[in-house]
C-alpha cells in the first residue's frame, strides 16, 4: 500500500486557481477531516467523481483557510489509478500553501517532484515508452527544486539551520555516548542540561517557524514596490500579475490610499508585491499619509517596478520618481500599450535611465507581462527561468522539515517530562535531526558516529 | 601438486569467531566442511580482553544465539562474571557482557568443532585460494596439498600481512606471536582485490599477585547471573574486577615517550578505531582530562594473567611498565604480556554482496577481520551468516540476507558492503536507527524461526519459543479484555496515585500508566502471579512503549517498500542516462542488490532512486 502524497500541482501565481492534488490510500480521509461543505460548515463523506463546493479548515480551530471547489476520484478511474482528491483554491499562492498544510498535517505527505507522474505509470496508467520521459522530468524538477532550495537557503537562514542541526546531533551524541559507553566516566547524561538544551533549541525552531508563516523567511522573495503618478495602472499591473482582482482599479486619480501586498511567483522567483497610493503632491491629507507610505515602500524594497502611461507622456512628476530608485534594481514600464498611443519619449529615457531597463506592457491585456517575469529572473538570478511554481513548493517543503523538527523536539521534551529513559527521548531527537537533515542534505547516520568520538574520549 | 583425497562442500580458513561460528553453521546445515587453522591450540582466542557483549555487541551476540549460533552459549559456559548494562536507560538498549575465562572458552569451542558430525578440522596454512573461471575451486596450504570445495569462507582474521610493534620493536607476526600469513594477502590482491591496511591494539597484562587490589575499587558480578541462553545456570561464585586511575604522574611519563611511541613516528601507517584509542592517543587528544579509568579483569580461573583494560598501548615495554607503576594499586606490577599495537591487511568490504560472498569470485565468502570490522562479535555475526549464505549457494537456494530493521546483524553486514569503512568497524547501538525494536531480549521473535528453518536450531527450543510467543499474545489479549468493575481493585488502581480509576477501565489501561509496573499489576489481579518472567517483560514492553513501537515501525514502513525492490545484478545503469554522474558512478561499483540499498549509498538522491524504481518498473513491464 503507498502512502498518500499531496503538492501542489499548479503554477501558483499565474493562473487565478491553484491546485492541492492528493493521491494515496488516505486521500479520502484526509480530505474529509479538513474539508467542510457549502454553507452548513459540515464534515460529508466524499463520493466519487462529484464536485464539492466548500472551504478547507484548520481542523484544530476550524478556522477557514480558503473557499474551494474539491473533487474525489475513486481509485483505479483517476490520473494515478490511486484514490484522488483534487482541491481548486483561488485565495492566491498563501492560503494555497496553507491548504496543503494542513492537508500534511492531518497525514500526507510531501511529494517528491514527479511522484504524481511516477505513481501513474507505476499503476500502469502511463505505457512503457514514456518512461524515459518520466525519468527525464523526476530529473530536471528535483534539480531545478534543488538549485532554487539553495538559492533561498543562502545566507542566515542556511547557517541558521545548520547550526541547529549541529547543536541537536551533540545533544544526541550525550545520549548515545551514555548508552554505548555505559562504562565510560563521560559528564553528560540525558540530565537537566538536555532539557534545557532542547527547550532552548526547540525555541529557535519557533521563531523560525514563526516567520515561515509569514511567508518572509523561508522564501524571503523579494520586495517589489509598484510606484507611479496616479492613474498609471498600478492597480491593474498587480490584479495582472496576481491573475485576480485584488486591488480596486477605477478611472479616478488617487484610488489606492494605502499599501496593498500580495506574494506571487513569477519567473522562478516570488515577489512580495506592494501596490502603492500614486506618488504626487496633494493637500488631501489622507492621499499624503498614502504617499508617504509608498516613499517609504519604495525604500524599503529590493525592485522597483516605476510605471508610466504612455498614453500621456511624462511629466515632472513621472521624472522625479526615477530619482528615488536610487541603487535598487528597477524596471520602468511604459503602461496602456494596448491604447497604442506612445507618447512617452523614448530618447528622453534613453538618455537618462540607461541603467534601467524599460518596457511596454498593458496591464489589460497582459501584454509585455512575460517579458517582465524574465526581465526580474534574469536581475535577481542571473539567467532566465522558465516559470514556475517550484519555489513555493521547495518552501513549503522547507517549512514542513522545520515543523517536524520542532514537532519532535516537542514531544522529546514530553517525554523527559514523563521521565522517559534515554531510548526513549533519542528516538525523538533523532526524528528532528532528520527533518533538518532534509533541507541541509545531511545524513544523520554518518554524523553521529562521528561526532560521539569527536566530543568523547571513548575507550580502552 | 598434491591433491588431498577428499572433496568438501566448504573450506573455511580460520579458526576464530567468525570461522567457529561460519565452520559449525556449515557442517550443522549437513554440508562436509574443512576448517583449516594456523595453530589448533588457538582456536576462538581472544587477544584482547575476554570480555563479550556490552551495549550493540550483546544483541550480536543474542542474534546469533537466536539463528542457532554457538557464541552465546560458550560465552555462558565459560563465564566469570556477567552484568547487564544499561539497565536505567531503555529496554532496548540494555546489554549483557560476560566477562569470560579465555582458556576455558577455546576449551569449550575447540570441543564444539571437534565433535561436530561432518566437521574436519586440521592444523595447516593456507597460501592460495584456488580458483577456475572466477570461480573458486579450493585451497593449497603451505605444505603443497590441495583442498577442493564448492565454496571458501576467508576468516583469516587479522593475520594477513600483520605486524606487531611494541616502542622500537616490530616484526612480522599475527596476535599472541602467532604466524602472519603473507602469500594470501599478495594472492588476494592479485585476484583484484584492493587491500587497506589497519591497525589495532591491546593493553598490557600483569600478574595478579603483584597489584595491590585493595587500593581499587570492586567491581563485582552479578548475584543473578544472567546469560545469553535462557537454560544457563550460574554455578560458581562470580569473579570481581577492579577500577583505578591513571596519575598525573602517568600522563607526564606518557608525554615525555610521545616521541618512541610507533603512533607519533610514524611507524604505523594503518587507521585505528577511534572507539578503543591507545593511552597515549586518550593523553594527547583529550589533554584536559586528568586521569582515565583502568580496569583489572582477571582473565582465567587457571592463570593469574589480568588484563588492564585503558591501557591500550605500543609504548616500548620499559615505559609500559613505569606507566603502570604510576597507577594507584599497580606500583610493583609485573608485566607478563607487554602492550602492542598490530597492522594487518584487509579487503574493502564494498567488494562484497549482502549474503558475504565477493562479487568478483563466485564461492569465495569473506567474514570477521577480513571485512574491516573488529571485535570477536562483530566476526562471530559475519562468520555465521557466511557460513549460512555458502551453503545456500551450494544448493541454489537464495541468500539470509537480514534487514535493519531485523537485527544489528542486518546493519552491521549493510553498512559494512554499502558504505564501507574507514577505520575497523565496530558495532554501536547508536548506528542502527530502529533500536527499539532490536532489542536483545527479543532477538527470538525476530530470528529464531529463521534459526530453526535453517536447521540450527533444534525442535524443543522452537517449540519453546512458540509457546512463549503464545503465551505473550494470550496475555495481551487478556489484559485488554479483563474490565475491572469491583471496588477493591479500583481502589488499589486508585492508591497507585498514577491517576483516577474509573469503572470498566481494563487492566491494560492501567498498565499504560507511568510508573505501573508488574508488581502493581499482581496486586491488582492476583492470577498474574504465575505468569513466567520472561512472558511479563514481553508484555509490559510492548504495552508501555506501543506508541513508540508503532512510530518506528511507520519509519520502517517505507525502508521496506525499498528493500523489497530487488535490483538485477546485470541492470545497465549506463543506460539510465537520467542518473546523476555521482550517483552513476556509485550505483555501477557497487552493484546493490535492492533499491533500499541503493538509498543509503551517499551520492544517491531521491531523485536518483526514484528514477531507479520507474526504470525498474519499466523492466518488469517488458519482460
Ligand atoms: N487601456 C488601458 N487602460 C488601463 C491599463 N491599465 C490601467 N488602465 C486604466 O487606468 C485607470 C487607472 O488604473 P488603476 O490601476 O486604478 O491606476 P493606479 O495607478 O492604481 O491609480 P491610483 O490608485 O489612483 O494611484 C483605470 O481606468 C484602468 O482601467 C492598460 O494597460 N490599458
Ligand atoms: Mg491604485
């Protein structure tokens, strides 16, 4: 019998509707402890082949996550020839990652890339000439979420985790060292220090889950600030790049007064989006607080993506906004390219923003949109990358590791409580160290040996 | 040259654990072995200190008595003292070791062999493995005779170009000034082969009337003595052993030697275990440390030899002895055995298949010393199941090859073949990641059947075994079932202060709590007083750490899926061009035999696996 994997099978941020794909033994029951039907809020039992419209919860608060539609295919009439449960959130890439959650948490698990495809031609679904395909695939999505997994595990985060993971493997070497050298006269013993020691750990791992949540840490993305005069299309360009109609757009200058943030992925690569009040002088004194927030958003980004219509030409103000950008990358876009009126001057921009590149888009028809997403892979990754949702999935993976790290640490803290014998606590200890081991690409069996006789004098 | 008149089924070459242990298998599985020996009167020595069993190495030891080895009960009958460690620390890692009469135990093996029915056993030295078509055909020995055989398992130990070194001295000879053997390390070589050179040590030995035992601390026995085999009974009085401590005035004599010492200049070249350093590398590493412990193990009931277990060293003799004299207790010790440390050869185990056998040379089994393990254990472990898999082989039948989720044996051969070794591999609980459910006390639930279709272990145990099993599931069954309604009993759950008791709860529930124990559970329901010791311990296990068991089973779970994906030996990983160079070049040198294999071999990511299996998929599918 196969356990019941879940992913996410659809590039998130690109199309409106994203999906949570389960298959497995367990496809059903999970679905129906975190799924809830319609308006009455009820648990149903799922029948096959129909479609359910309802939301996914929190089972431990039945605290609505997203509205969704979900499907159940009964095993062998289903993509994988498993049972198969296909949920169709619209919420956008967070409350995505959170259905999936929560669909691990009551059972699944994590995908491998490919796994889905893998399982359906291992049930025969898939004829055998396709099998160096399948392979072909495993390959490039587990490299491409290897390559993306370091890029964002570069820096604090990366040494953060390793560090931790350092720490646990000698809070396990104390105990492995007291149950194969019982003879030994080795300070350590799984004594008050271990407690400690793991509470302070299991604390970090808190924190870090904390900022996870967030969507900040894990996959920091990259802060991207959408500036412009009033009534360039900077509300339309994020609907457009979120693929729904997040931000109010109408006809009248000065629509957005505050800040609106959304987190899609594009290119490879997540921008934390920030729609902001149109950069202008006013007397209004709410439009003036809205500006001042988007000066101070704009600082504080890592893109800046300065619009200006091009159905009406650059003015004073359009000019001073390239000012701000300062040393940050940037991409300017000639909006309304549909309008077809091209009035701002390109030898103007030429002349003076030859540092940034510009580029013509309609954030109505969503021209240009494309070659914006390779514009941004290709500043922040230095190549051009197919898009994808990959990202999110490496961090959602990354995210759950961490869970189970700190689930573990948990319950070997439960169990020293309870006064457990040494045993007893490193199976725990032990589960955590794996669970980092599983984003640092380490093996605990390797490290342990080692570190028992690099901390220990041991022997005869 | 001259061929003896006899054809054996198997040879085996050696007499120490790992041959013991691989000859009686062969011979009791009704297969006509040769047991060859360098010296008869050496049969299962035990160069370093007596002592078998501790944590890792005792569950060895209980795995073998399980699939119908004889080290556990040998181990019994020559004990000394025994004690149970770890008894605080979970049931699953508490380990017995015997402390055993060393002359006593090579009495006892050498009257195993020499009345085993189909065994022959002759003293001679083996200097070429016979072979034809790569495949093995027999042995010659010194004196020019000739052995045929289907099969030869190699547990030369750790003979094979060895060197002792005592301070400025060395020469060529195996442990105890035995003979080394040359020609077969140079003869394995030629085969291809590839040989690696370690090293290893032991402690210096004094005789026991002149210490002062009075100035250490006793050590004693166990009253109860417990053993391996459930029918051992203790009849003599337990022996003590004694601890002291090295001085500073030790470390100041060691650290003014450093530089005759073989390890410093340079003199051995091979890599040592890091879990049993000599004295001088504990000095130097761990310069902090004021004293280390020293042990005084009494090694007989017929010599005053003792063992100085710490003391490991190949410190030139006349420092050996001014570092004893420095030891509280030791100051007019005589020496009757200097220290030294040994270099031998041995293969890179990677070159063997999981049944033992090498994968270049058909019927030829490696075991014990030869692998780069070390310890007599360890050997004993491999020397069985080479002697089980050659026999197998001889009747086309498929290989033992047990998992890590079956038995420190399962781990102990896996690491081994899959991920090699760089120093001599002990065993150490710490390496297996299912402990508990490896535990010692129930190495029958998991081997013994498999002992008793083997052939090696006899009826009546089997049949013991079966009813303690049933009597286990009996018990379980009568625990979750037996409510406890009347208001005596209630009020002893409730006096027990582990919880309210509540009407209807079942006696299984009330073991669930903390700090219930048997006893608790006698007060409660009287009709348990009868129930066998053995029956108790199995059922309070696995009542109390069922949450446990059934978590490390979900982790087992899916290292079966893998395990049970058999990988055809002739699998073309060339033209599986998905593979990842590393994991390629990995897969093709080491052959694994089954995907689960395959996972554990550093390099190998789960991609790679996952592409494995879909290939594999596509191979059935076809054929
Ligand atoms: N033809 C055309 N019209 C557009 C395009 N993008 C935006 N518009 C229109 O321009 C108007 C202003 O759009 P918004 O997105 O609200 O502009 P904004 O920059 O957010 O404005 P403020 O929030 O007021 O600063 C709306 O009427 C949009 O429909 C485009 O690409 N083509
Ligand atoms: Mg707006």
């Amino acid at each position: 019998m196969e356990d019941t994997i879940a992913a996410i099978a659809t590039a998130t941020g690109e199309a409106a509707i994203g999906i949570v794909r389960l298959s497995g033994s367990q496809a059903r029951p999970i679905a129906q402890e975190v799924f809830r039907a319609g308006k009455t809020k009820k648990r149903v039992r799922l029948k096959s082949h129909r479609v359910y419209y309802g939301s996914i919860v929190d089972p431990a608060r039945e605290e609505p996550l997203d509205e969704v539609l979900l499907t159940y295919m009964q095993g062998p009439r289903s993509y994988t020839r498993e049972d198969v449960v296909e949920v169709s959130c619209h919420g956008g890439p967070m409350p995505l990652r959170r259905v999936l959650g929560v669909m691990l948490k009551a059972g699944a698990r994590l995908a491998q890339p490919g796994e889905f495809t893998q399982r359906a031609f291992r049930h025969g679904r898939i004829d055998l000439a396709q099998a160096e395909a399948v392979c072909d695939m495993i390959r490039a999505q587990s490299d491409e979420a290897a390559n993306l997994a370091l890029q964002q595990l570069e820096g604090t985060l990366s040494r953060e985790i390793t560090q931790l993971r350092h720490q646990l493997l000698g809070s396990l070497a104390t105990i492995e060292v007291s149950i194969d050298f019982p003879d030994e006269d080795i300070d350590g013993h799984a004594g008050p220090p271990l407690v400690d020691d793991l509470t302070r750990m299991r604390e970090r791992l808190q924190a870090l889950l904390a900022r996870a949540g967030e969507g900040r840490i894990i996959r920091e993305g990259i802060r991207t600030a959408i500036v412009g005069k009033p009534n360039v299309g900077k509300s339309s360009l994020l609907n457009a790049l979120l693929g729904q109609e997040r931000a109010i757009v109408t006809p009248i200058a000065g629509t957005t007064r505050d800040l609106i943030e959304e987190t899609v992925v594009q290119g490879g690569v997540a921008l934390v989006l920030t729609d902001t009040a149109g950069i202008h002088l006013t007397e209004d004194a709410v439009e003036q607080e809205g500006v001042e927030r988007a000066r101070r958003a704009l600082e504080s980004s890592q893109l800046v993506l300065v619009v200006f219509d091009d159905s009406q030409g650059l003015t004073e103000e359009d000019k001073s906004l390239l000012s701000m950008i300062g040393s940050r990358r940037a991409v300017v876009l000639l909006n309304k390219s549909d309008l077809d009126i091209k009035k701002v001057d390109r030898d103007w921009l030429k002349a003076h923003v030859d540092n940034v590149p510009w580029l013509e888009i309609s954030a109505r028809t969503g021209e240009g949109l494309e070659e914006l997403q390779r514009l941004i892979a290709q500043l922040f990754l230095g190549r051009s990358y197919e898009s994808s949702a990959r990202p999110l999935i490496a961090s959602m993976r990354h995210a759950h590791c961490l869970e189970r790290a700190h689930d573990s640490l948990k319950q070997a803290l439960e169990a020293l409580g309870r006064e457990e014998v040494a045993d007893i606590v490193s199976i725990d200890v032990r589960e955590a160290i794996h669970a980092l081991g599983e984003i640092t690409g380490d093996s605990l069996e390797a490290d342990i040996v080692d570190r028992i006789f690099q901390d220990f004098c041991l022997g005869k | 040259m001259a061929s003896s008149d006899k054809t054996y089924d198997v040879i085996v070459v050696g007499t120490g654990h790992a041959g013991c242990e691989a000859a009686l298998a062969s011979a009791r599985m009704g297969a006509k072995t040769l047991a060859l020996t360098l010296n008869l009167d050496n049969i299962a020595l035990m160069p370093c200190n007596p002592a078998i069993g501790g944590p890792g190495k005792g569950h060895l030891v209980a795995e073998i008595h399980a699939l119908g080895g004889v080290m556990g009960e040998i181990a019994d009958g020559s004990a000394l003292q025994s004690r149970v460690l770890n008894t605080g620390k979970g049931p699953a890692v508490q380990a017995l070791r015997v402390l055993c009469d060393k002359h006593r135990y090579q009495q006892l093996m050498r009257r195993r062999l020499e009345n085993q029915p189909l065994l022959d056993i002759k003293q001679a030295l083996v200097t070429e493995i016979l072979t034809d078509h790569g495949r093995v055909t027999g042995v010659l020995t010194a004196t020019g005779l000739c052995y045929r055989s289907h099969a030869v398992v190699l547990a030369t130990g750790v003979y094979l170009e060895a060197r002792v070194i005592t301070g400025e001295h060395a020469h060529r000879a195996g442990p105890n000034g035995q003979l080394a053997a040359g020609h077969l390390a140079r003869q394995l070589e030629r085969l291809g082969l590839p040989m690696r050179r370690f090293k290893t040590g032991t402690s210096p030995r004094v005789h026991a009337g002149s210490v002062d035992l009075d100035k250490m601390t006793v050590q004693p026995g166990e009253r109860e003595h417990p053993g391996f085999s459930a029918s051992w009974r203790q009849t003599t009085a337990p022996a003590d052993c004694y601890l002291t401590y090295t001085t500073a005035e030790t470390h100041a004599i060691i650290n003014s030697n450093l530089h005759r010492a073989p390890l410093y200049t340079g003199s051995i070249e091979g890599t040592g275990p890091r879990y049993c350093p000599s004295i001088e590398d504990k000095v130097v590493r761990f310069h902090d440390k004021e004293s280390h412990q020293v042990f005084l193990e009494p090694e007989g009931e017929f010599t005053q030899e003792m063992y100085v277990l710490g003391l490991s060293t190949s410190l030139p003799e006349e420092v050996q002895l001014a570092m004893l004299h420095s030891i509280p207790g030791c100051e007019r010790a005589k020496i009757m055995r200097p220290g030294y440390a040994i270099e031998y050869d041995c293969l890179d185990p990677q070159e063997m298949t999981p049944s033992l056998e090498c994968r270049s040379r058909a019927g030829l089994y490696c075991a014990g010393q030869i692998n780069g393990s070390s310890g007599y254990e360890e050997a004993a472990a491999q020397g069985l199941l080479a002697g089980i898999n050659a026999v197998r082989s001889l009747r086309e039948e498929e290989p033992v090859v047990l998992g890590r989720d079956q038995a420190y044996i399962g781990v102990l051969i896996d690491d081994l073949i899959t991920k090699g070794t760089d120093e001599p591999y002990r065993m150490l609980t710490a390496r297996a990641e299912y402990r508990l459910l490896l535990r010692q006390d129930n190495a029958d639930y998991r081997l013994l059947p498999l002992g008793f279709q083997l052939g090696l272990v006899e009826k009546e145990r089997y049949a013991q075994f079966c009813s303690k099993r049933d009597k286990v599931d009996d018990l379980l069954q009568r625990l979750s079932s037996r409510r406890l309604r009347d208001k005596e009993s209630l009020a002893l759950v409730e006096a027990m202060k582990q919880g309210r008791a509540h009407p209807g709860m079942t006696l299984e529930e009330v073991l669930l709590r903390p700090n219930v124990c048997w006893d608790d559970m006698q007060r409660i329901a009287p009709d348990l007083v009868g129930v066998e010791r053995d029956v108790a311990s199995e059922v309070v296990f696995r009542v109390k750490y069922r949450g446990y068991l059934e978590k490390q089973e979900r982790q087992v779970e899916r290292l079966r899926k893998l395990e049970h994906r058999k990988i055809p030996q002739d699998f073309d990983y060339d033209a599986t061009k998905n593979l990842s160079y590393e994991a390629r070049e990995k897969l093709k040198r080491l052959c694994p035999s089954t995907v689960g294999q395959a996972s554990r071999i550093s390099g190998v990511s789960p991609a790679d696996v996952a592409i494995l299996l879909v290939q594999l998929d596509a191979r059935n599918k076809q054929s």
